[in-house]
C-alpha cells in the first residue's frame, strides 16, 4: 500500500488555490485517464479473463481496486448507473478475482500507450510524479470511496503505468467529490444523467446505452427537472438549468481545491503540461473521436 498521509510529505503551495488551475488540471487528469476505457487492449485483456461483455468488464475493471464487493456496492460508488446495467456485473469475480481484473488493467494501459507512442522521458516523468505523489499521499480520503480504493492498490513496476494510476486516483477524488455536489443540488442518478446529455456534452443514445435507465425512468428524471425550470418542455436546456450545471462544476472544483493545495496553483497547472502527452497520442490516434463526449463522464456522476 503506497497512501501516505503525513503531514510533511506534501511541499508547500503558492497561497490560496485558483479554481482555473483546478479546473485545468482536473480536465487534463481525466483526460490522460480516459483512454482506458475505449482502448482495444481492454477489451482483449478481459476476453483473456473470460469477459467479453464490454459493459461487465467496465464495471470489473473500474471497481476491481475495491475488492470482491456485491455489485450493489458498485452501483453506489458509480452513482449514475441504474441497478440493471451494474446487476449485470454479478460473476466478474468468479470468471477472475479483483487482483487479475487489476493486473489486467494495469497490462493494457501499458499495451495502449505503447501502442499510441506515449512517450514521457524519464525526467518528465520523474517530475510528474514529485508532483502527483503527495497530491495523492496527502488527500483526504473520507467519503471518497473510489479514490481510496484505488490509492491502496500497490503501484506497478511500470514507471508510465504507475504514473496513470497516480492519476486515477486523483481522477477518482474528483468524481467522488462530484456525487457529493450531485447529491447537496438534489440530483438524483438518473436526473443528473439526462441534465448531462441536455448540454450536449454527453451524447444521448451512448448515455442510455451504458447506464440502462428505461423508458419510464428516464421521463421521470425529465419530468423533475422540466419541474425545477432546468429543462423546458421540450427537454432543451433552459438557462437557469445551464446556469445550475455551471455553478455544479464549480462547486466540485471548489471541493477539490484542498486536494492540488500540497503543490499549488503552479504545481497544478505544470502537472496538467506533462500529461498532456498522454491525451495528445490518443486523439492522435483516433481512440476519442467515436465516442465524442464520453470524455465528461465523471462529470455526470460517474
């Protein structure tokens, strides 16, 4: 287990956080991470553990640092999933234990980047990682389920691979942060879920198809938010509802202003300079542009 939260393992920041640089370096976090679930080598890595089902594999592979939990345990972490896309997960642990899903994980990110031509030298990615680790060492992991949970999971030898991990803790952080700010505006999972696919930034039919929320769900979580004047009749975006999905990313950056304050508003926007390089081969590569607004998953509760 690599978490540690002594005090002196973070270096001092630059005064008070700027939510720009979090919001910069949240994106480029998320970013670098994302690749992981649209890479082939994913897919092939849980064929070799006897998955073939992309969505059972997804939810395997995301919650294997949690161990062999219930798949309703999943369902709570992943908030925006309805009961019957993540009741699909029930025998993953069978097929393969949470430590081979997460072995497997850590083998096709490699594979992936690789494959795409990441290319950090090592002294890019030796300052990556004095500024990501006590990022990570020093959070503060109470309610952050999945962020903890992915914190505990021992760092491969991989230099590059340990560095995504780092990141996905973070990654992690945010999103757990974001039910939080979900939860307090009174956004259910689903509700949140259609307010995301009405900006336009997540599209529709990919939502409804990975979180399976049926017909009459769905319109109900319309219904509430046509209700709270976030949506119009025509299930449009209204400007009060835009306004609400604005100040709802603020309020989560401002939530994670604590966690990038051990380096700074300086620290923070170097970080997301050097792992740009990661988001940069995959777009170069195609991997995205099927799936154009995937990217804002966390942000819609994930």
């Amino acid at each position: 287990m690599h978490l540690d939260t002594r005090p002196d393992s973070a270096r001092p920041g630059d005064g008070p956080m700027d939510l720009t640089a979090v919001g910069d370096v949240s994106r480029a976090v998320s970013a670098a991470h994302l690749f992981i679930y649209l890479a082939p080598e994913s897919a092939e890595e849980a064929a070799g553990l006897g998955v073939t089902d992309r969505g059972p594999a997804y939810l395997a592979f995301r919650s294997a640092a949690l161990g062999a939990v219930p798949w309703q345990v999943t369902l709570a972490a992943f908030y925006n999933f309805s009961p019957r896309a993540v009741r699909a997960m029930a025998g993953v642990w069978r097929a393969a234990p949470p430590e081979r899903w997460q072995a497997a994980r850590f083998r096709a990110a490699g594979r992936a980047m690789r494959r795409v031509g990441v290319h950090l030298p090592d002294d890019r990615l030796a300052e990556a990682r004095s500024l990501i680790d006590p990022v990570v060492a020093g959070a503060d992991y109470a309610g952050k389920v999945l962020a903890a949970a992915n914190a505990s999971v021992p760092l491969p030898p991989d230099p590059l691979v340990a560095l995504w991990q780092q990141l996905t803790v973070v990654r992690e952080w945010r999103g757990d942060a974001h039910l939080v700010v979900l939860a307090d505006n009174g956004l259910g999972p689903c509700d949140c879920l259609v307010l995301h696919t009405a900006t336009g930034r997540l599209p529709t039919a990919l939502a409804r198809a990975t979180r399976q929320w049926d017909d009459a769900q769905w319109s109900a979580a319309t219904a509430r938010l046509v209700a709270r004047g976030w949506l119009d009749s025509g299930a449009a975006l209204t400007d009060t509802g835009r306004a609400a999905r604005e100040r709802i990313e603020v309020e989560t950056d401002a939530h994670c202003a604590a966690l990038w304050a051990p380096i700074g508003n300086a620290g923070a926007r170097r970080l997301a300079s050097l792992v740009a390089p990661i988001t940069d081969a995959f777009t170069a590569a195609g991997t995205f542009r099927a799936v154009a607004g995937e990217n804002a998953g966390e942000s819609a509760g994930s």
